[in-house]
C-alpha cells in the first residue's frame, strides 16, 4: 500500500503569482534610484524604445527606457558610454526577467573607448595634425580615383555605383584592405603608403560602412591618422553614418558623412559638365551678338552726325570705315577668346569621355549581341568577341577563360 503524505493547508501559487509579488517585493524595497555603469549591448527598437544592458567590472543588468522617456533625453546613448540611471527595480513577469525601468539618464562619463579618442583626438590637434592649413585640394576633375576598403563591404557596391551613375570614364582601383578587427589599422597604413608608391590615382577614398564604436575602432587608431598625412595624394574618408566620427576623418582632407557622399564629393557629374559646356556656348553667342548690335547702333550714330559739306563728309566717311573697321576687329577677337574657351572645356570634356579612356590603353569588348562583357563567367568557349580599342577594332573567338 502507498503512503500517503499530509495534505498542506498552505495554498499552492500559480507562477504569474508569485512573480507578480516578487516584483511587488522589489518596487517596495527599492524605490527610484540612481544606477551607474556602462551602457553594452545598446539596442534601438523601431517602436522607439531603448533596450541595452547596464554593467560593471563584476555584473550586468538588463535595462529597458521606453519611447516616452527616450524621446526626453536630449541627446543619445551609445555603446561603452559611462551613464547614470534614474531607475525602477522591477521584474519582466512574462519572462520571469529581473530589469531596470529606466526613467532619466544622464552621462557620468563616455566609457573608456571614448576615452581614449578623446585623448588621442586632443593630443594630435595640439600637434597640429588636423590643422586645415595642411589640408590638400580635391581635385576637380580626377582622371582615377583609389578606393581602400574590404572586398566584401557594401560601401565599395555603393561607391561603385555611385561613381558609375556620376561618371562612368571616372577609371577606378580598388585597394582590398580588412577594415575592422584586430591589426586592421596597420593594414590599412600600410596600403596607404603602397597607393602613394604606385601614384596611380588622383584621390583616395578610405571608405566603410556604419558599426558600433568597436567596429569602428581602427580609424581611431594614431597610425592609420599618420598614415593619412603623410599620402602625398589627397584622401577622403567616408567611414560609417553621418553621426559617427573618427580620428581618421579629422585627418582626412574631406571628410564625407557616407561611403556614397564621399564618392559624390570627387567625381563631377557628367550631365553636369555637358550643361556648363552648353550655358557658355550660349553666353559666348549672346555676348558677341550683343556687342554687334552695340557696333551697330554706334555706327548709326555716327552716320546721323555726318553734315554736307563735301571734306567734312569725306573725312567723316574715313573715320566712319575705321571706326568700323576697330570695332569688327574687336568683335572678331572677342569671338576668338570666346571660341578659345569653348575649345578647352570642349578638351576636358573629352577627356574625361569613354574614348579618351581608350586612348590610354583601355579597351571595351562586346558579344555578338552588342553587350557589353564585364565578366569572363559570361561567355563561353568559342563565343565570339569584337573588342574596340582606340584605333579599330578587332575580332576573337574565346578559347579560354579565367577569373583574376
């Protein structure tokens, strides 16, 4: 026979009750207070509320600021940022998840990383290396532009695109470089320094995408600022969002806000150019006519002025023809100058046109569609080619192909 135990008399909780007065215990015990410690793990929902955990040498918690009081706060919180908490200590019943309501914040420091830019920041600017006296021009009309980024980042598909909607004779190189992780800094100063030995660019970009203070790290780091100055070739830098900053973008020469406004800030837009081209040609037309008209009208002035005595007619019909003769000699020249003028942006455009690229050794293959081949996985054997080079054209067929 199986024994039996005693019956209790004392009630049986249900889980949602007793964590329901666990919580109770808690907002009793401990009423607001002020929690220090650094911000980790910062997570903005798009509902608008913050989730992040607050932690120390020895703990952590997890810690929630809903929309209304975020939406307070005057400026926002990061990652590695020393703050205090003005906080409830409560209890997530659903989760059973002991947390922090955080109703105001206010920094108490920027954590260490922080730190550590704002000490390098200070010590380089007294040196002088941020001073815009020692900045370098962009150039207007760069013939190639240099990018240094990770192979895989999206900052290089987003600069490349931009630069192919802007200009696509723009030539481009690509400089492959880790830009995050460990050792990533010396990397990137090192392919700095091998860009400036090659000297094929006329700009360099030193691009990535968006991350947390520790993603971005690297281009906090005084060696990749040093390398920067040292580049005899102009560099802008275009690291993360508008609202992240780092060493290398003081030390750049421009700094752009994005990955793709830095590829805007120094290719000039085509369509743009072919416009100016235009507006002078008009202005130049408009002006010569102007001044003809002018000529014009003087000469009729002068004509009304003429009186009958026969010398004084014949002299005034001489200084009439040379007068004449001054002025259309002034329009011709002014002509000229104007004629100059639109021949040399009419060479730059040139320069900066798909034939000029050929020009310097560049050629541009098509298939038997008219399509343009830009990777060798798009053909195949015995496909055949018609490559246009700068003078002629020739015709292939594929034999073999590889990828670089």
């Amino acid at each position: 026979m199986a024994a039996e135990f005693p019956r209790e008399s004392a009630p049986v909780l249900s889980v949602s009750e007793l964590l329901r007065s666990v919580r109770d215990v808690l907002e009793r015990r401990f009423p607001l207070a002020w929690i220090g410690g650094e911000i980790s793990n910062f997570r903005p929902a798009s509902s608008g509320h913050w989730y992040f955990t607050l932690k120390d040498e020895t703990a952590q918690v997890d810690c929630v600021m809903f929309r209304g009081r975020a939406a307070a706060l005057d400026w926002e919180p990061a990652e590695g940022m020393r703050v205090e908490a003005r906080s409830l200590v409560t209890l997530y019943e659903p989760r059973g998840r002991f947390q922090l309501n955080v109703e105001n914040m206010r920094r108490a420091g920027l954590g260490p990383l922080y730190e550590r830019f704002l000490k390098l920041k200070a010590r380089l600017e007294a040196e002088g290396l941020f001073d815009a006296q020692a900045k370098r021009p962009i150039p207007e009309h760069p013939r190639q532009i240099g990018i240094l980024t990770s192979l895989q980042a999206a900052a290089l598909r987003d600069v490349l695109t931009t630069l192919r909607r802007r200009n696509p004779s723009i030539a481009v190189i690509v400089y492959p470089v880790p830009v995050q992780g460990e050792g990533a800094a010396a990397k990137i100063a090192q392919m700095l320094a091998t860009a400036n030995a090659r000297a094929e660019c006329d700009v360099l970009l030193l691009v990535r995408g968006g991350g947390s203070i520790e993603d971005l790290w690297q281009f906090n780091e005084e060696l990749v600022a040093r390398a920067i100055r040292a580049s005899a070739i102009p560099v802008v830098v275009g690291v993360g969002h508008e609202t992240d900053v780092t060493i290398a973008d003081f030390a750049a020469d421009r700094r752009a806000p994005t990955p793709t406004a830095a590829a805007e800030m120094v290719s000039p837009a085509r369509d743009e150019l072919l416009a100016r081209v235009g507006e002078l040609a008009q202005r130049a037309t408009r002006e010569a006519l102007r001044r003809l008209e002018y000529a014009m009208q003087t000469v009729d002035a002068l004509a009304r002025r003429l009186v009958h005595p026969r010398e004084r007619l014949r002299t005034s019909r001489q200084l009439l023809l040379q007068l004449a003769a001054r002025l259309a000699s002034a329009a011709a020249r002014r002509f000229d100058f104007f004629e100059a003028q639109l021949e040399r942006f009419k060479a730059s455009l040139a320069s900066l046109s798909p034939t000029a690229v050929l020009e310097r050794g560049y050629s541009l293959t098509r298939n038997a569609q008219g399509d343009v081949v830009r990777d060798a996985s798009s053909v195949v054997e015995g496909e055949r080619l018609t490559t246009t080079l700068a003078k002629g054209w020739v015709e292939s067929e594929v034999r073999n192909k590889g990828r670089s």
